[in-house]
C-alpha cells in the first residue's frame, strides 16, 4: 500500500472509531431522479452523580436527564447532469423527564420549558451543487464546511458555531453539532499545482443565532456547576447588533489545499466571528469600558450582553505517513488576530472607581492574538490481536492541543464569572483507542482527555452492537473529573475552578439507538 492510500485508510479508521462518519446506508430510497436517505434516532441519558446548583447537590442522581428522539432526511435530486440539489432536515423532540421538570421549576430556560428549549424543525442544508466545468464546482445555499484536521477540540475549523447545549462537546457527530450557514462555496481543481483552491462567502443572511458556539447558560441539564437552574441571559442578553459582533456582517475565507510529494497541506485566510461568546459588560453597572465604547443592550436591566466580536484567522495545515513508525500524522496552525478575552476580578460588590464586579470577568474585554496548535498520530496496534482478541488491529489516535495567548495579561479569565485566570500557554491532551470484534459488529472504544494545564479532564468508555444493515446501538459512560476544588454559588472567588470542573455532577449513562434507512 503507498503512502497516501494509507492515509486514507487510517483517516477512514478514524471516522468509523470516533462515529463521525453515519452508519452506511445498505439501501437508499430512488424516487425518480431523487435519491433518500436518513435515519431515526433515540437519545438516552441518565445521572449518575448528582447535579449542582446555586443550593449544592440536586438530589437527582440516577435521574433520567435525557429522552430525544431525531428525524433525519436527507437527499440528492438531480435536476441535470451537472446540478443537484442538496438537502437535509431534522426534526427533534424531547420528552420532559422529571429532571427536566425540576430545572424548569427551579428557573431554567427562561419563559420557555424544556421541549421549547430543545425541540427543533430545522432544514439543516439546501444547497445547489453546481459543476460549471470538470475543474469548477460551486455550491450555493445554507451548507456545512470543515476546515482543518482535528476532532473535539476544533482549532482551525472556525466557520461554523458549535450548538454544545444538548449535548456538550461528547456527541462524535460533528456534523449534528456544527450549525450550518448560507454561503456561495467554490471549488477549483488546478491539476499542474497538484491543489484545489476553494472561495467562501457568507452575505449574512443567517438567523442570527446561528453565528458562534451555543453553550448551555440557560441552566439546562450541560450548565455549568454550580448554575443547574440559572438562566444567565435574562440579565446578560445575547446581542447580535454590536458593531464590532454584528451577525449581519459578511464573513469569508480563502483556502489553498494541497499534495508535495507524500505530503498534504493546506493554506487558509478566515474572517469569522470569535467561537465562544464573550461578556461585554454594562458600564452603568460594573464601571467599566464597553468593547470599543459600544453596548447595545438597555443599559437600565441588563449586567452585560453576549457578544460574538469578529477574528481574523490565518491557518495551515500539514500532514503525512511515517514509514519508520508506521503512522499518519497530522498538525495544525491557527493564528488568531485579536480575540477576545473577559478581564477583571470580583469583590463581591459593584462600586465606582476602578472596576468592581460581583463576577469574574465582567471588568470588560481584552484583545490579544493567539496561536493554537495540534499535533495528532494515528496508528493501528497490532498487538491487540494477542492481548485484547480483537479480529483486526486495534485503532489508535492521540491528539496535543496548544493554546499560546501571545499578548497575555493578568486577570484574563478562562470563563467569565468564575475566579481562575488564563495562562499563557494551556494545552490538551486526548486519545482514542478503538477495537473491533464479530466481523465490525461490536466495536468498543475508550475515549480519554486530560487538560495539562489547569487540571482535570474526562473519559468515554463505549460499545457499539450494530445488528443488520439498520439498527446501531451504543452505550457508553460519560465521566469527569476536576481538581477537586469544590465551587459554591455566590464564593466563586474563593476557590479556582478547571475548565473540566466545571462538569462536576454531570457523569452520565447513556444510550443511542439509530435506524438508518
């Protein structure tokens, strides 16, 4: 086997080990020129530790936290010979579990109840693909673009928000989490340069939410412990008008990818929105400096507004086959021009002068660039055969994420209102071991991360039984561990707090069963 075919094969190990790719589908529906696909699929989960809240432990432990059932379709009609038509859509519902009840009760989700929360119908993707000639291929239409090499953690793949809410960051899926946007896509083959060169325009013709990661500050069930039941944008609005964050701005990007010898490369220029939101304080309340002397919120009710300021962002990436160690490896570069931090640290009251908050973070909005790094081995384990009694070789894929704040200053926060600072170096460290057994029918994996930094991190152990050509079912353990420090409502100050302690309380159980057809 040469080079790139490995390559292939071991990226095409990946998928099927992390669950990115879907289950193939045995038989596909032809109706005249169209052709569908989809599944069903049924979301389980259930506490195994007990969830905190402004008042501690909720008593909920074995509670059942999860009950969501998903459609999906999707299709390829043909309309000519060289133009399809692209589509997918999902619809969701929840059910209400007691658990659910009792967050909404406790103040959760605003006006709205758990199934306004998370129930959706969304046409997730309708695109035109077009070929213009055999070396150009335009899409146009709402679609999902993934720029770089890594899983989890993305460090280059910044054109899509992230919707974390349901499910954090543990669905495998990427693609059920990215939020897709409207856009006009280009592809151009240039064979003599051995590289494709691709053009995104986005006019900012989005609903707005669907600009940046959506993490869950509504107290839902993946709210942030000790916020079970807080509903944080009652006081601190997400506002898409600030005009250094308006989601009506037109983003773009440009990106060269392709093949030296053995290797693969990539080269690529994003303007984007900043992933993560970040807090702009309200000066009335907390005295300080709105990001570039602007907030859009009533300044009369509101501490803050959620924000997501526009990024430039520079990156490359490269990958390729070691022979001495028979392995892929992959690495990329994302620098980051000017992104935000929040900044500032709390007394406990609000008070003139200097600014003084009663949360971490809310003293206003620090710019800094950043580089963030990954570097990722994939190799299959032969020895696993011998030791674990897998039918083939066990698959094997560690990631070192890096992140370096090139402008760093004290009392920049690793989350707003909590109390621990940002570093300037902060790296991540996840593996994946993946087996097989019953001719691919049963395949347990282990997934782990560890934050090298701050502490803490988290652990995957999964088996998925797939019976027939249709039905996939999984079950898996989601655990995490912390620092150890405890965090207490309204003392946030006096103890810090890992990026992974914040999961405190929410280990799960849980289970997915998917029809696909």
């Amino acid at each position: 086997m040469n080079n790139k075919n490995k390559c292939k094969s071991l990226g095409l190990a990946v998928a099927v080990a992390m669950g990115i790719s879907s289950m193939p589908a045995q038989a596909s529906y032809e109706l005249g020129p169209v052709q569908l696909d989809g599944f069903i699929r049924q979301h389980m989960s259930w506490n195994l530790d007990e969830p905190i809240g402004p008042g501690g432990p909720m008593d909920a432990k074995g509670d059942m936290s999860m009950n969501r059932t998903t459609l999906q379709l999707e299709w390829n009609a043909a309309l000519t010979d060289d133009v399809a038509f692209i589509g997918v859509a999902r619809a969701v519902r929840e059910q209400t579990t007691s658990y659910g009840g009792d967050l909404n009760s406790g103040g959760a989700f605003g006006n709205q109840g758990p199934r306004d929360y998370y129930d959706e119908e969304e046409l997730r993707e309708a695109y035109l693909d077009i070929f213009l000639t055999d070396r150009v291929q335009l899409k146009l239409g709402k679609q999902q673009v993934a720029w770089g090499e890594s899983d989890f953690f993305q460090a280059l793949d910044m054109i899509h928000g992230f919707d974390y809410r349901w499910r954090s960051f543990l669905e495998p899926a990427n693609e059920d989490l990215r939020k897709p946007l409207i856009m006009a896509n280009a592809i151009i083959d240039i064979p003599e340069a051995d590289g494709q060169l691709q053009l995104l325009y986005r006019p900012g013709w989005d609903n707005d939410d669907q600009i940046g990661n959506s993490y869950d500050i509504e107290g839902g069930r993946w709210s942030n412990a000790p916020y079970k039941t807080v509903d944080f944008p009652g006081a601190t609005p997400y506002s898409y008008d600030h005009p250094d964050a308006d989601t009506d701005d037109a983003t773009y990007g440009i990106r060269w990818n392709g093949t030296y010898n053995d290797l693969g490369y990539s080269l690529a220029y994003l303007r984007t929105f900043n992933p993560d939101p970040v807090m702009n304080a309200n000066p009335a309340f907390a005295n300080a400096s709105a990001f570039n002397g602007a907030y859009t919120s009533n300044q009369a009710t509101t501490f803050g507004e959620v924000i997501f300021p526009t990024i430039d962002v520079l990156g490359f990436t490269l990958n390729g086959y070691s022979e001495a160690g028979d392995f892929v490896w992959s690495t990329e570069f994302a620098y980051i021009k000017d992104a935000p931090f929040n900044v500032g640290d709390s007394n406990g009251a609000f008070a003139p002068g200097d600014c003084k908050t009663v949360l971490d973070g809310f003293c206003g909005i620090e710019q800094s660039d950043v580089l963030r790094t990954m570097f990722r081995i994939d190799k299959n384990l032969a020895f696993t055969q011998d030791l674990l009694g897998t039918e083939k070789p066990a698959f094997f894929s560690t990631q070192l994420f890096n992140t370096w704040v090139l402008d760093h200053q004290d009392g920049m926060k690793l989350l707003v209102g909590q109390p621990e600072n940002r570093k300037e170096h902060s790296s991540l460290l996840t593996f994946i071991l993946g087996t097989s057994y019953m001719n691919g029918r049963v395949t347990p994996e282990l997934v782990t991360g560890f934050d090298l930094t701050y502490g803490g991190g988290f652990a995957v152990p999964s088996v998925t039984y797939t019976v027939g050509d249709h039905w996939r079912i999984k079950g898996e353990l989601d655990l995490f561990f912390d620092d150890g420090a405890q965090r207490n409502f309204g003392d946030m100050q006096a103890q810090d707090s890992s990026l992974f302690g914040w999961f405190k309380g929410n280990d799960q159980a849980a289970v997915t069963v998917t029809y696909q057809f």
